[in-house]
C-alpha cells in the first residue's frame, strides 16, 4: 500500500498560526505548496492549472519537458507518486487551487491569481512566484 503522508508529518506545529480549521486540512495545504514548487521547478514561469496534466502520467508535447534533466524527471516521478488526488482537473483547479486562494495571504508561499494563471509576491516577502 502507498504512503504517501509521511514527508508532512511534521505540519503539525501548522495548527499554532490557526491552520487546524475543519474546512482547511493541514495536509492539503503541504500537498497544494508541493505541486506548486514542482511546477516551479520544471516549468517556471507556466500557469498554476496546469499541474494536474503533468500528473497524469501522459508525456504531453511540452518542449519544456526535453530538456529536463534525469533530476527533474525524478521530481515529477515522486510526486505523481505522492499527489495521486491532484491528477484530474476538477480537483487541482476547482478544489485544490481555489481553496488555497482563500486561505489568508500571510500562510501561502505562493499567490495566484482569479484565472489560477500568474502569481506575484505579496504579504509574504519569502513568497515564490509560480
């Protein structure tokens, strides 16, 4: 069976800046920031929705992805691996994404926009632009 918690187990202490609310998991906080750093890391500067496709485990044509180096194809391995929930539309971008939008902008990393497209710092000085 996969075991996909153990990376966030230490989000515990998440609960001290208010973020044990029932209608906000703390492990879908950890989950949502993980993707957003991949897509990050892989193709930077792309829109926030489109994660859940590279999820999917379909080698879509994205220029982007032939150049990739042996790390980088192992990041999206692992999390394929560890976000399995994110790989449809409806949940990255219904769910996942504009919940994250809704939580106070000084607990997220990253800032999306309505269009869950571009992202900019804010509030929060060690916030990262996907």
């Amino acid at each position: 069976m996969r075991e996909t918690t153990t990376w966030r187990q230490n989000s515990s202490n998440l609960k001290t800046y208010g973020l044990n609310k029932p209608d906000w998991p703390r492990p879908d906080l950890c989950n949502i920031e993980l993707g957003l750093y991949l897509l990050a890391e892989l193709m930077p500067g792309a829109p926030a929705y489109i994660l859940w496709g590279l999820l999917t485990g379909y080698d879509f044509p994205v220029p982007e992805m032939q150049a990739w180096t042996l790390q980088q194809r192992r990041m999206l391995s692992t999390a394929r691996y560890l976000l399995p929930y994110y790989r449809g539309k409806y949940q990255w971008q219904e769910l996942a994404l504009k919940a994250y939008r809704q939580l106070n902008p000084r607990f997220r990393g990253y800032e999306i926009d309505e269009q869950l497209v571009a992202s900019s710092g804010g509030c929060n000085p060690g916030r990262r632009p996907v």
